[in-house]
C-alpha cells in the first residue's frame, strides 16, 4: 500500500513543481522558480520509492496520466486556460486507461 501513497506523493509534488512553472514567468520569478526544482526533486524521490514497487512503465503512465488531468483542471480554473471537447475526450481516454491499468492488468500491484 506504500507504494500508492509515494505515487500520489509524486503526483502531487509533480503537479505543484507544473503549476509554479506557469507562476514562474520562464523562470524570471525567483520563488515560483525555486519551488519548480523542490516540486521536482520531490516528485521523483517518491518515484524512484514507488519502483520498488511496481513496474516503471505502470507507474510512469499513472504519474503522467495523473498529472495531465490534475494539471489541466488547475490551468482552466487557476490560470483560465481553456479547454476544448477534444482535450477533454483525450483526458478521459487518459483516466480510463489508468482504471483499465488497475482493474485489469497483472503488471499493476494491488
């Protein structure tokens, strides 16, 4: 079960470090820029921990998957990015690939 509390860890280090990227202004921002290498560093610290775990392409289209979805859903309400059908469509393409991953799969751990 750790092995899905350092992937969420991940996710959410991963997610932060993406969003403060937006916040940094190409890196011409010095706290949004400091918190991108933090978020980062964090992110794959917990990663590495979940390759203990789980086989790296499972959790690689997990973490990423995740972290699409998450970061699209803070760009439309945070920085007011939109989003068109299609974006969204693939978007849940994305989320039900991962449910087919854990459902479905003996590679994935449970």
């Amino acid at each position: 079960m750790m092995h899905y509390i350092y992937l969420f860890l991940a996710v959410i280090f991963e997610t932060i470090g993406t969003s403060a990227i937006q916040s940094s202004q190409q890196f011409t921002k010095i706290g949004p820029s400091v918190l991108v290498a933090v978020c980062f560093a964090a992110a794959f610290f917990f990663l590495s921990l979940t390759l203990k775990f789980m086989p790296v392409g499972i959790m690689y289209a997990i973490w990423s998957g995740t972290g699409i979805v998450l970061i699209s859903i803070i760009g439309y309400f945070y920085f007011k990015q939109s989003l068109d059908f299609p974006a969204i469509l693939g978007m849940g393409l994305i989320l039900i690939g991962i449910l087919i991953i854990h459902l479905f799969s003996n590679t994935a751990t449970h």
